[in-house]
C-alpha cells in the first residue's frame, strides 16, 4: 500500500455511513470530506458548486493516490488540490453573487442534520452573516482565514499551501481578521443581539 | 386584530423560533477563525457526494499496466 500516514483521529462519519465501499479512499473521504467541503462551501459562496467541487476534488484524490509521496499530511495534500480546483473555477464563472444563484434548500440542507430546528434557523443565520463578511474579502485574505480556521494546519503548512512565508501569513492574516470583522459586524441585522468576536 | 392570526402555523413557528433566538445569550468568539471553526462544525457534508463519487470512481476506466521495462525495474525510475 503506497499510504504511509495513518488515517487515525477521524471525526463525524464512519465509512459505512458515506455510502463508500469499504477502503483507504472511504476512510480518507469520511476524515477530510468535512474540511474540504466547507473550505469550497466559504470559498465559492454556493453550496451547489462547493458540492460539486468536493466531488471533483475527491475523484481527483482517488486518481492521483498512487502519486501521494507522503511528503505533506493528506489533508494538505487535499487542500492543495482543492484550492487549485476552487481558483480555476472562479476564475472561469463571474456570478460571485453568493445568494442569487444559491437554492435556500441547499443552504438549509447544507446544516448539520442532527441541529435542533432553533439551532438550524441561528446556524442558518449565522452562515449567511459568515458568508457576507467573507465575500466583502480579498481572495487572498478570505482563503487564509478559512485555512488558518482548519485546526489542524499550522502557519507553515498554510504558507506552504498559500505559497508565502509563515510571518507573512500572520502579518496578512492580521489585517484579514480585522477585515472580516467589521464586514461581520456590519451584516448583522440585529446589533443588539450580535454574535459578536472580540478582536 | 392580532398579528398573530394573520400567520400560518408554519409562520408562527417561524416567528416564536426567532423571538426565542432573540432571547437568547449572544454567541462570543476571540478571532475570526475561531467563529469560522464553529462555522465549519455546524456544517454537514451533502450525502449525495459520497455516492456521487461511488459512482464516479466505479465509472474510471482501469489503470493501464506499467510498460515491461518498469515492471522489470521497478516504477521509480525515471
């Protein structure tokens, strides 16, 4: 088996559930599935197209498997992949207006299942909030912090995959959270009741 | 009149859900990429992609066999 980094810590969905076949793939798919798809869900603003994306990222994933050296993590390997997906995509579309194109039911569906019907609704609200404040953003700062936002990366795996020094990360990704702040700020209909971040 | 009897049940859950949102404590978070790491856990990937991608791999012509010479040698070399 060409694999050499164990699929260990994951998280959500065993393989069973995915409706994969039993293997390597499946279990890749069932840990990094999450991160990928949500990376292209903020990325591209549209649950249709992210869903799309993560189809095309992943069975890219399975064709190139046998190339994966090992040299990076799989996940960074995904990102990488995913990345160079979602910018080739958006450089061909011009439609980056996120909610007129978008199906509310896909955005509805697009909520962890499991959510109580008032936690759908504020996650619901919630997103789109998250959604606005990202589209005001710069690709570049919108792609760091949805990067940085990934737990399991650091700063150098994040200049790698950005193709930038870890302190220019963390110089740019400062300006980005005060970005993302105020457009966060600025999209809450409610401000007496805003989620609020601190920085 | 009331308001409320201009809605339809389906309104009037609506309206209660969000007024009993309204009620609720407001959601703080230190950075950005701290809201976003919530964000992400509140998002459930679509079961349709997984069984897209059953298909999709199932669908792959199979791969073509190394040429003679790098089954003989070995695939690494170049």
């Amino acid at each position: 088996m060409l694999v050499d980094e164990p699929l260990s810590g994951r998280e959500g969905l065993d393989s069973a559930q995915t409706g994969l076949a039993p293997s390597e793939f499946a279990d890749l798919y069932t840990e990094h599935s999450r991160a990928i798809y949500y990376l292209a869900l903020r990325f591209l603003g549209d649950p249709q197209k992210a869903e799309d994306a993560t189809h095309d990222v992943f069975l890219k994933a399975f064709r190139k498997m046998d190339q994966f050296r090992g040299e990076s993590s799989w996940r960074t390997w995904l990102y990488r992949i995913a990345i160079n997906h979602c910018r080739n995509l958006q450089q061909s579309w011009h439609d980056r207006h996120l909610f007129s194109n978008a199906d509310e039911a896909v955005w509805e569906n697009a909520l962890a299942g499991t959510d109580s019907p008032l936690r759908v609704l504020e996650t619901k609200e919630l997103g789109e909030r998250i959604q606005t404040a990202l589209d005001g953003l710069p690709d570049e700062y919108r792609l760091l912090l949805l990067l940085v936002a990934d737990a399991e990366l650091s700063y150098e795996q994040v200049g790698a995959l950005t193709e930038q020094s870890p302190d220019a990360v963390r110089g740019k990704l400062h300006r980005a959270r005060k970005a993302f702040a105020v457009l966060f700020k600025k999209s809450d209909p409610l401000p007496e009741h805003e989620t609020a971040i601190k920085t | 009149m009331k308001q409320q009897s201009k809605l339809n049940p389906e309104q009037q859950q609506q309206q209660a859900a969000e007024q009993q949102a309204r009620r609720q404590p407001a959601l703080e978070f230190a950075t950005a990429e701290e809201l976003l790491r919530y964000d992400l856990q509140h998002t459930a990937v679509p079961d349709g992609i997984a069984q897209r991608l059953q298909k999709s791999a199932g669908d792959l012509p199979p791969r073509p066999k190394p040429a003679w010479w790098k089954r003989l040698w070995g695939g690494n070399r170049s």
